[in-house]
C-alpha cells in the first residue's frame, strides 16, 4: 500500500513534535510527568487519528502471554543490567540519577503510566509509526527502523543504557505485535515491564 505526501508529513510532525517536546520535558523536572504525559496525549491522538489496531487474540491469551513476555522483556534488561559492569560499561551510576529524577514517585505517576503513558506509547510506535513504515519498507525492517526511532527521541535525555533498553524492548514488541496481532498483549506486556522495573524488582 503506497502512502501519500500528508501521510508522510503527519509522521514526520509526530517524530519531530515528540522530539522537541522531550528536549523541553526532560529540562523541566519539576513537571516532567506532566509534559510528558501531554506529549504522549498528542502522539496519542494522532495515532487514533490515523490508523488501526491489531486486536486478534482472546482475552485470557492477551493477559497470560503479556505477562509471559513482560517477565522476559525484564529479564532480558536485567541481565544486561547485570552483564554490562562485566564488560566495562559503567551503567550503575547514570541509571540511579534517571532514576532519582524521573522515576515514578506515587501513585499519580503510576497512574499516568498505565492509564495513559504505556497505552500512548504503544499505539503510536507500535500501531501507527511501525504499520506506516510496513508501507515504505519490509515488516523487518519497518520493525527495527520504529525501534531506532523509539531509541533515538530519547536523545534529550542523555541517558544512553535508558536509550539501549528502548530499542532492545521496541524491538522484542515490534514483531511480537506483528507475530501475535494483538494491542492489548504489547499493552500488557509493557504494562508488566514497567512494574517489574520500577515497583517489584527495581535495578537499583
């Protein structure tokens, strides 16, 4: 399927709004969450706007596999947690400052996250950016492009093993989403992460 010159000129806006919205975000920590929160509103809206969704499994299949890959979406940036003071990457340091500064720090925050934050993310990168993509270029590719594009927004940041997670994760739940069809799972399944990440089994 060809994609037009406005299709083309909505995603480019949604990457370039996300970006200049996260170097703005991320220099305001006194009201990260809730700049954050609006720029994923946004990219929300125009994903809802602009595509569809893959809902193809049961209920019970959605939930017990999501929290199946959950689990191993954890365990995978666990061991690199674990693996990378082995090989001389020196992460520990730079990911207690994220944490102290952004981490979720109430119930508000997680909230956010999972009501709002987690299905945002997911519909944008997952349902519109990685399916427009498909268009322009393979499903494989269109998969590891949307990863690199998930990564590469968190530039303003300036935490790389937070950047490295983002794409080893998008890219676990970009071809699960294209191996199983189903949002609610990638939706579960992330929902699982971040609270195995923050709230049950932190890093730090």
């Amino acid at each position: 399927m060809q994609i037009t010159s406005k299709q083309k000129g909505t995603l480019l806006f949604s990457l370039l709004f996300m970006l200049i919205m996260l170097f703005i975000t991320f220099d305001n920590k006194a009201v990260f969450w809730y700049l954050y929160t609006f720029t994923i509103l946004v990219c929300l809206a125009i994903a809802i706007l602009n595509a569809k969704f893959f809902d193809e499994l049961p209920t019970w299949h959605y939930l017990l596999f999501g929290i199946g890959y959950g689990t191993i979406s954890y365990g995978i940036i666990r061991l690199g947690y674990e693996i990378a003071p082995m090989l001389s990457f020196k992460i520990a340091k730079p990911i207690t400052k994220f944490l102290n500064d952004f981490a979720p720090a109430h119930i508000g925050h997680y909230v956010l996250l999972i009501f709002i934050i987690i299905i945002g993310e997911e519909l944008f990168w997952r349902g519109y950016v990685q399916q427009l993509l498909k268009s322009m270029m393979k499903t494989s590719l269109a998969v590891v492009t949307t990863a690199l594009l998930s990564a590469i927004v968190l530039l303003p940041s300036g935490f790389t093993p937070g950047m490295m997670a983002a794409f080893t994760v998008s890219l676990l739940w970009g071809f699960l989403y294209e191996w199983k069809r189903s949002m609610p799972l990638i939706i579960i399944t992330h929902t699982v992460f971040i609270l195995l990440l923050f709230l049950v089994l932190p890093l730090q």
